[in-house]
C-alpha cells in the first residue's frame, strides 16, 4: 500500500488571501506583495526570514479559510516591517540571551506587541491567536518591553509549537535559503519597502492603528543615540587640529639641528580644555537641567577624566561664574530669567586658559555670537515642538550658527 502524494501548495488559495489582506490593510499592500513565497513542509505554519520570502506550509492553507489566511499574512510581513529580528539580535547580545528558548521567547514577545491591534476590520482573528491579554499583559507595549515580563512556563506551554522564522527573532532555521539564496530583498530594496509603507501610514492615518501609526512616525524620524552622537562630536573637536597644541621647549625640535645655535620649540599635543556653557533660562526644565549635569560628567571622560581642563559656565541672560569642575553635583546652576548665551561664551573665552572646545547645552531660544569663536563649538540642542515670546507672537528664534557642531538632545 503506497502513502497518499502530498497535495502542492493551493497557490490560487493563498494569494487570494493575500490580495484579501492588502484590501483590508492597503497602507500594508507594497510590503505584502514584496514578499516572495516559498513552499515548504518543513514549517509548522507560516514563517518569514529576514529577507523577506515567505515559507509556506501546504497542509496549513489546505485547512485555514481565506479570512484567517489573510490574517496571517499581515501579521508575518509586521515582523519584517517591524524589524523584529534586528531587534531580536540586539536583545540577544545586550541581555545575553541565547539558545532556541530565548528565541521562543522573543518570537512571543514579538506576536504580543503585533497582535495586540492586528486583528478586527476585515480580518478574523485565529482561535491559537498570541496577545497579551492571554499572557496577563497589558496591550500597547513593545517586544523589549514583553521580554521583562514574562518566562516560559505553564502559561505559554501550549506555545511551544510558534514559529514564525528568523524574521521575528533573529535565529536562522534549516529550512532559510539564506543571503545567498534566491529572490531575497537586498538591504536597500527592504529599507525602501519600509520607507513607502510609512509613507502610506502617515499619507492616511485614519485608516492605520495606533501601533502602525507610532512605527511610521519612528521609520521617518528615527531615534538617535544623542548621548554617543553628542561625545563623538566632543572627542571629534577636542582631537581636530589646533586643539589642544602648543609649543614647548621640554623636548627641542628636530629641525634645531638645521640651526646651530638655536633652540626650537616643537609642537606638543596635550588633553584639550573644555568649557561647558549651560543655559539655565525659565525655558529649560529642572530634567534637563539634570541631563546637563551628566553630560558634563561625559564630556569629563570624553578628555581622558581630567577635571582640571573642564569649566561650567550657568548662563541665563547673564553669565555667572565659570566653576573650575570638581564634582557634578557640586556646580550652582542658578538663572530661571531670560536667554543669552552670548554672554556666556565671552564668560568662557575669559576665564583662566582659553579653551580648545566649548559645549553649549540649551533649547536654542537664544542669540548666538555674531563672530566665530577662536576654538571649536558643539551645541547640544533641548528638543522644542514650538517657540514663543509673549512680547512677539511671531517670534522664532535664530538657528545655531553654522560654525557649530549641532547634536539633538533626547
């Protein structure tokens, strides 16, 4: 007695869901259609791998209906557009966590975080569906911020089967063709598929919820790592030429043996001084005022922990002293009046030895020197939605100068 030949894939059947799915979710459509299908026997269900092909198993479309099949196929290409593998690889190395368990786990965490508003206008939702709610968690949150919450245990033992590939955690299986294999998306074309969906979600926001909605706004305005931007900015101007140099007699130069009789000086690098000027106006708030603090004490370890080569500078209207910096906690940051910071960069440039870079930290509601300073400038820039002055409705302040090194703060 022969076994029964397995069935080929129902191709009619699942890009019918597919077409389904992009009806029902068109700012999805451009991802949805991008994503090349593969079929194989090997996965329990539907899984994608980070470049974007869909692997596809027959005896699943055989036996779910178009509605629930669409539902899938929106909640797989999430993980892509989601980049939940490049987060999953991320957290697998911040958190050290390792082996196909933790990968489960993230593969949860992950479904939470889609699910959680996938579902619902046009698509059914599965009975097996991972949310949450069957979880006992809130909605609403991340995949980073799921992993804290919960272990593998009683609760998810009925979960063991979930695997949606190496795009929604990182982890190549068996069955992937891999970066080499064929009809892959090249890192540009995935960035460029991200790119339209956003530009679809934000074209009609009505229509997207509001997860989609806050990942659209993220894949145009993507966090930067300020702090990291702000102390290479710092070591890029405390290390540029002119900064930190200067002639010195304790080791004579080698073009003194040209000159008989003379002795020349040669150019000697040293830790380079840092003043650091703090706008501490009415418009900047006590948390930012807190962050300054400890940005001071990174700029101090951007030069090599020199305290002595680094002075404060409180500057509202008005400039105060310059605080030679001994402990962070220690420096008055006195002001709450109106914005100046012209003052303080005089304050700066007179005190003691002239430094090789000043840091401004300040909202930017202020007048900026009309000339450049002699020595490198970073700003480091309080984000504003919207600037006003109550004298002038109209009021916008001047950009920073184009001398300066500008990095966002936050």
């Amino acid at each position: 007695m022969t076994g029964e030949t397995p069935r080929a894939l129902d191709r009619d059947k699942l890009f019918a869901a597919r077409l389904h799915a992009a009806r029902t979710r068109p700012y999805l459509a451009t991802a949805l259609f991008a994503l090349h299908t593969v079929e194989s026997r090997r996965v329990p269900t539907m899984a994608v791998d980070r470049h974007w092909r869909c692997y596809v198993s027959p005896a699943f479309v055989d036996r779910m209906p178009v509605e629930q099949l669409a539902g899938v196929w929106v909640h797989e290409v999430s993980h892509l557009l989601r980049d939940h593998h490049g987060r999953g690889d991320r957290v697998a190395r911040e958190r050290g966590l390792h082996g196909p368990a933790e990968r489960l786990r993230m593969n949860i965490a992950a479904d939470c975080e889609i699910n959680d508003d996938v579902f619902g206008d046009g698509l059914v939702r599965p009975e097996d569906v991972v949310d949450p709610l069957s979880l006992g968690l809130s909605e609403g949150q991340l995949m980073e911020d799921y992993l804290r919450q919960f272990t593998l245990g009683p609760r998810t033992q009925h979960m063991a089967w979930l695997d949606c590939g190496s795009g929604a955690d990182g982890l190549e299986r068996e069955w992937d063709l891999g970066e080499d294999g064929a009809h892959g998306l090249s890192e540009q074309e995935r960035d460029a598929v991200r790119f339209r969906v956003a530009q679809g979600i934000r074209g009609r926001p009505g229509n997207a919820s509001k997860g989609w909605k806050r990942w659209a706004e993220e894949a145009f305005h993507p966090p930067q790592p300020w702090r990291e931007l702000l102390g290479a900015a710092v070591r890029s101007a405390a290390s540029g030429s002119g900064a930190g140099e200067d002639y010195s007699y304790g080791r004579p130069s080698r073009r003194s043996a040209g000159l008989p009789g003379a002795v020349l000086p040669s150019l000697r690098r040293r830790p380079p001084r840092v003043s650091v000027v703090i706008d501490t106006s009415a418009s900047v708030s006590d948390a930012e005022l807190g962050s300054a603090l400890l940005e001071v004490a990174a700029i101090t370890r951007a030069v090599g922990g020199r305290r002595d080569l680094v002075t404060v500078v409180a500057c509202d209207a008005a400039a105060r002293i310059a605080h030679p910096l001994c402990r962070g906690e220690g420096i008055a940051l006195l002001g709450g009046g109106g914005t100046d910071l012209r003052s303080g960069f005089a304050k700066a440039l007179r005190a003691g030895a002239r430094p090789d870079v000043i840091v401004v930290l300040t909202d930017g509601q202020t007048p900026w020197p009309s000339t450049r300073p002699p020595c490198r400038t970073v700003v480091g820039l309080f984000p504003r939605q919207q600037s006003w002055d109550e004298d002038d409705p109209d009021y916008v302040p001047d950009s920073p100068p184009a001398w300066a090194r500008v990095v966002a703060i936050g």
